[in-house]
C-alpha cells in the first residue's frame, strides 16, 4: 500500500488533550467575535444607524448562541435525564382530625352502650339462675299431668318463681336435665331457688335429697350459728368447730388475718346473716364456705382505704362494727354509739377503755352456754380477755358477723362528743357527754322516761363546732 493511500485512510486520535485545546480554541475565537461585535456596535452606534445596529446584534446574537448550544451539547452528553411521574393530586376533606375524634367517640360511645346493656342482660339472667338476691318466698306450683320440661317452665313463670322460662329450657338442654322424670303433684318451692335446686324439686326420686332454708338472724354469733346448722340436721358441733377454727378457705379477707390466742372462733364476724337454701347432705366446709362467699359480696375491697384511713384492720373495724349492734337495737342509733367507742379509744380521759357490757357477755355466751342476767358491777370485773372494763382498746375478736349499716357506722361515726349511753326499756339509746349527765340519763330511765321523750337527743347535742350545744359543769 503507497504512503498517500494510508495516510488518507487512517484518522488522529482524539485524545484528551487535542480535545481541551479545540475547546479552548473555539472558546477563544468566541470571546475574540464578541470582542469586535461589541467595538462594532458602538461605532455604529455612535454614528445613529439603528437599524444597522439591531441587525448586526442580532447576527452576532445568533452566533454566540449557536456556539453556546454547541458546548452545552458536548457538556450535556454524559448527563443522564431524570424524568419524573406527574404526581397524583390529593384529595382534600374537611378538618381530618376533628373526623377522627368524631369516629372515634361515637365508636367508644357505641362500645359502652352496647356493654352496659350486654351487662344488665347478663346480671339479668344470672340473677334468675343463680337466685342471687330474689325473694325467699315459698309458692306453691301445681303440675298437671305428664309433665315436661315446658310445662315446668310455664308453671314457674306464671307462678313468679322464675323470670325466664326460656332461658330455664334451655339451661335444662345444656345440663342434660330436660328429659328427667317429672311428677305431677303440687309442690311449693322458692324464686331463691336455683334452677338445679327447682329441676330437681318435680322429680320425687330426686328431692329425696331435700333442699333446707335457713334464716341467720343478724347479730348471732359463730357458735349460735352452728347450733342452728346442727339443729336443722346439717353437720356435726365438732365438725364445724374444727372447719371454722381450722380449714384453709381460699378467700381475699381471711389472707391476712391475724388470731390471738384469746380470739375463741377464727371466723367470727364473717359468716354473714342471710337466707340460705342448703341440701340436707352438705358438709360443714360447703356450708360455712356459702356463707363466707356471701360476706365478700358484701364487703366491698375498697373499703379497705377507710380502715387504713381510721388506722384499723378490717378486722378491728369489724370487732367495733359487731359492738355497735350488739349494744344498739335500731339503725338510727348506730352512727352515735360509734362515735361514743370512736371518742373513748381516742380519749386520752379514758385511756381507751370502751367499757361495754357486750363485750363480757360475749365470754359468758361462748364459755359458759348463757349470757349473765342480771348483769352486775360484779361482772364488770370479771378476768378474761373479753372483758374491756378492764382492757383498753378492742376485744380480740368481733362478737358477731355485723350488718353492712353496722359497718358503715363503725367507718363513719357521727361528729359528737359523746362518751356514755344507756338503752331505754324500748331499746333506743339516750348518749350523754360527762358523767353526770350519763347518770341523770339513767335515772330518767328507771323512772320511765325514753330517749324519744328527749328532745336533746340524737341531734341536738352533736357539737357543731362551736362548743355551745355541750352543757358541761
């Protein structure tokens, strides 16, 4: 191949360097056009020749923007293009989180009503069940002949035995009972019976096995109690005994008690008075655990906080609550009776002797079968540990399971400044502030008068603060 053949056919390369130094030329040749351009166009214009003037700018406009287009190109080459997606417009509503606070009011709103009728229905319905607080009538029910579980349930409703005659069929369904052998015959029966106590009671092979109601009066003590369950053919006194002084029942209000060695029975003042409905065949442990689980019904956990706040155990609020009822025979009387034993413990005059008969006949009942009557000076001083004319502070144990008005009163004792009462011969009391007015109460008393012939009493004496209601020599 000839030497001008080869030269023509083969290219320089482009490198780097060749490439800056045309990029410099070009850029130098620009800037010397613009250079004589702008010499031009102020000849030019210095001469007036507008026109000239607006042409050759516009050339030398064209010019240096084509040349600027050129290096932009060669700079823009190695740029990659970033195209964006057109965004999508929200969407606007109103104020949003108001909206939020509106749904979600009105779901909790919806949530609390829907509940609250769900509960009503549900406390409803065991209530009719369970038999928790209905009446302890007795009603007699006549069944027609061949019976079954609907003309049970008919029966029941119409006599007012049962609310929920539904409800009872489908109980039977579900315990497998619908299908037992109803009897005709007339039978009376309870609305605080249970819905397994009233199957059972239309089926005679079946009520062998009798249901027994049994009433404690309020004020009775343990071991009046048991006495009642032995005599109506439930347990044993020694059974009982051992169970109420010794069985571990798994309930909130026994965890922490604490028994001194003179306390005669561990469960006394929780065996609350009530009806109950017992089969013939309970045990001890059944019986006394119904009448523990009705006691937790009563007393409400949260009174604990008023038993710290009073510096008390339940315990002791109970001891105290047992002395109110004890010592008065009516409600009303309650509140000043406890403010009386509330202001001895707290009086340093009395040195915390709260001096009540109830408390030593309650030694006398347990220990020896019957209380003291006449009751004496003489019993007064009797030695033992119940006895608190002799031991300040509280008994070592209540003397009886209290009503729930007892143990209101025991929490919250009327104001008073009252340290002594005495009971008419109608069983209310008349309180008094000293001593000698304690005594002149007694003497009114045994000349016939009454605390409802006081006018002074209850009320009048309470002190508003002031001190002007206490007559005090």
């Amino acid at each position: 191949m000839s030497k001008e053949k080869k030269s023509g056919l083969t290219q320089p390369i482009k490198n780097d360097k060749v490439l800056g130094e045309k990029k410099e030329n070009s850029e130098a040749s620009l800037e010397k056009q613009n250079s004589q351009t702008k010499k031009w166009n102020k000849s030019v214009a210095n001469d007036g020749d507008k026109t000239k003037v607006r042409k050759k700018t516009e050339a030398s406009v064209e010019l240096k923007g084509s040349a600027e287009n050129e290096l932009s190109e060669k700079k823009e080459e190695k740029i990659p293009v970033v195209v964006e997606a057109p965004k999508k417009p929200r969407k606007k509503y109103g104020n949003s989180s108001f909206s939020a606070i509106v749904k979600t009011v009105s779901y909790i709103g919806i949530v609390l009503v829907v509940s609250v009728v769900l509960a009503v229905v549900i406390i409803l319905a065991a209530n009719d069940v369970f038999a928790f607080t209905k009446s302890d009538a007795q009603i007699t029910v006549v069944i027609d002949e061949y019976p079954n579980i609907d003309t049970i349930a008919e029966a029941l409703a119409d006599a007012n035995v049962i609310k929920y005659p539904s409800l009872f069929k489908l109980y039977a369904k579900l315990k497998e009972k619908e299908n037992y052998n109803f009897a005709k015959g007339t039978y009376t029966v309870s609305p605080s019976m249970n819905y397994d106590a009233l199957l059972i009671a239309f089926v005679p092979e079946k009520a062998a096995r009798q249901q027994i109601s049994i009433t404690i009066p309020e004020g009775y003590s343990v071991d009046e109690i048991i006495d009642l369950f032995v005599s109506k053919g439930i347990g044993t006194r020694d059974e009982f005994i051992d169970v109420v002084n010794n069985y571990e029942f798994d309930y909130w209000f026994l965890e922490d008690l604490e028994c001194s060695e003179d306390r005669i029975y561990r469960l006394e003042g929780y065996l609350y008075p009530d009806t109950y409905y017992f089969w013939s065949d309970s045990s001890e442990v059944a019986a006394i655990s119904k009448l523990l689980s009705n006691f937790k019904n009563k007393f409400k956990k949260s009174w604990l906080k008023r038993c710290d706040e009073l510096g008390m155990t339940m315990d002791e609020v109970l001891t105290l609550a047992s002395m109110i009822q004890e010592e008065a025979r009516y409600p009303e009387d309650y509140p000043y009776v406890s403010s009386v034993f509330h202001n001895r413990l707290k009086s340093e005059e009395f040195g915390g002797f709260l001096q009540s008969d109830a408390t030593v006949q309650y030694f006398y009942r347990n220990v020896y079968g019957s209380i003291k009557d006449p009751f004496t000076d003489a019993d007064r001083k009797f030695k033992c540990a119940y006895n608190t004319y002799i031991h300040e502070g509280l008994p070592p144990s209540p003397l009886s399971t209290p009503t729930i008005d007892a143990i209101n009163s025991a929490m919250y004792p009327a104001e008073s400044n009252y340290h002594y009462f005495v009971t008419d011969s109608l069983g209310y009391c008349m309180f008094a502030v000293t001593y000698e007015e304690h005594k002149m109460n007694i003497a009114a008393i045994e000349a016939g008068q009454t605390a409802k012939d006081d006018d002074d009493q209850n009320g009048d004496d309470v002190d508003n603060g002031d001190g002007d209601d206490i007559d005090e020599e």
